[in-house]
C-alpha cells in the first residue's frame, strides 16, 4: 500500500481555529492595528479577549490539547472570529466529530457505486449534460451529452477522473477557463475538500488526492488557508476548443445519504443548446455510455 504523508500541518479543529485567527484582521473586530505584528491576523490574546477565553485555554485548542470545547465556547469562538454559515457549519462538524465519533455513523466509501436508477436517472436527463460526483470531486456517472461536452477536454482521462486533478494538473484546465473562472473554481473546489476532510480525511483516495494536489502552489495557498464551502448552484462559462463559449447553469441535487450528488449543467442561452446540439449531431459521436 503506498505510503502516505501527513496532508497538511494542523488539520481539524485546531488548524481551523488557528487559520481563521490569522486570517481576521483586527480592524475587522474594532481593534487598532498599530504597531508591528510578528503574525498575520489576530493575536491569540485579542482573540481570547473577545470570545471570553483565557490565552492558556485559547492556546490548547489552538495547538490540539484540548479537543472537546463546550458549546458555549464554541459559539463564542464563531460570534468573536465573525464565522460564516459555512464556517460555522464546518466548526460545528469538527467538534461533532471530536465529541461524537464512537455515536456518528461511519461516511460511505469515496468509491462507493451509485444505485442504478441513478444511473437511469442520468439517461432520462439527456441531453442536458449532467454528472454524478462522489464525495472528494471524483466522477462517478454521466449521461451521454455531458460525455459529449467534455470529451475533448480531458476531463475523463485517467482511470479516476477527477475535478480537482483536472483543474489543478491539467493544462487543458487553464485554456478553458479565464483566469478570475480559474481561480474561482479553484476557491470551491478546495473549499469543499477541506469540507469533506472530518468525514473522509483518513480515506486512502482522499489522502491520494491532497497529496497529489498539494504539490502544485495554487492548491498549497490555498489548503493551507483553510477554507471551507458547500455544494452550492452556480454557472459555468467555458470556452471549449470545438464549441466556442458555452454557459451553463448548474444545479445540484443531492442523492441519497449525500454520499453522491448530481450535477446538471443547464444550457444558460441558445447559443449553448444550439452549440451542444451540434456536438451531438457530429458524426462519430456514437453513445458509449
């Protein structure tokens, strides 16, 4: 089995605590930022100062010493780091799991198989393009049209395609995209895999792809921020090398316990279904799947 590294320094509660402190700024909470600061955000006693804590206290949860706040302090955390919905979500999920893990029901596997009637449920959606994708951005299913988008990108290369090893190793990625599309994209995906790590950071493809991805700067500057974010609808403009720009609005649906969710990439104009169109009347674009 291959060996796996740590994916990054202070995963978990601790990491999260101690990233969002140094991303707060202390104008952000009324304190003056005079003088210089050794570190980047807040200082731990201006933290503890606002959230009610003692340094010592703030300095063992920021450092995993202690690993079962209460939920007053927590709450007290996220009101004094001014936590998003999201953020707070995610906080909450990581003290569930320090508190919960022996009572919390195990997540199912990364490369668990869909159902087949979500399969069928793909072919029915045809021809709007439309994809099932496993917890960590792992492309599970797709119907014929999605295939037919995104078959000369690159995108189902490999023997597990994936999202996030497209858009971050892939060239192909970078041609399709704009630069702001780039990074925004980028933001999402690695905000949804620090999401996904409480419940399936020790999964060896979770582990995999970290590692793989962690290689590449635009990933590291970002993991190592710690952001959060979750599975959201949104819109997509690509500029494909056959098709020219397609937009798409895409929408999500979660299947069953979450462990899958659909993603249906509904053309935006007429300029898209009539580009997709003629994809799909190409000759040779034979239904493989």
């Amino acid at each position: 089995m291959k060996e796996h590294r740590p994916t990054t320094n202070g995963d978990g509660l601790a990491g999260f605590l101690r990233s969002r402190r140094e991303q707060l700024r202390p104008e952000q909470v009324g304190l003056r930022s005079a003088g210089r600061r050794r570190t980047p955000g807040l200082r731990r006693e201006e933290l503890a100062t606002l959230a009610g804590l003692s340094v010592e206290y703030l300095e063992r949860l920021e450092q995993g010493r202690d690993s079962n706040p209460s939920g007053a302090v927590l709450a007290a955390l996220a009101e004094a780091l001014r936590l998003s919905d999201d953020e707070k979500r995610h906080l909450a999920m990581l003290a569930m799991k320090r508190h919960g893990a022996t009572l919390a029901p195990a997540p199912h596997p990364v490369s668990e198989e869909p159902r087949s009637t979500v399969r069928a449920l793909l072919d029915h959606i045809d021809p709007t393009p439309a994809c099932l994708l496993g917890p960590i951005y792992n492309l599970v299913a797709w119907n014929h049209a999605w295939e037919t988008v995104v078959r000369s990108l690159g995108v189902l290369d490999g023997d597990r395609p994936n999202f996030g090893r497209f858009h971050f190793l892939d060239p192909m990625a970078r041609r399709i995209f704009t630069d702001s599309d780039w990074a925004a994209i980028a933001d999402e995906l690695v905000g949804w895999l620090r999401s996904a790590q409480p419940d399936w950071g020790t999964d060896d493809e979770f582990r995999d792809l970290v590692e793989d991805l962690d290689a590449v700067p635009e990933f590291a500057r970002r993991w190592a921020a710690h952001p959060v974010a979750f599975r959201q609808p949104g819109s997509r403009r690509l500029l494909h090398p056959v098709a020219g720009t397609l937009r798409f609005t895409i929408e999500v649906l979660l299947v069953g316990e979450a462990n899958h969710w659909l993603q249906l990439w509904v053309p935006y104009d007429e300029q898209t279904t009539s580009a997709i169109n003629d994809l799909l009347a190409a000759p040779g674009n034979e239904r493989s799947r």
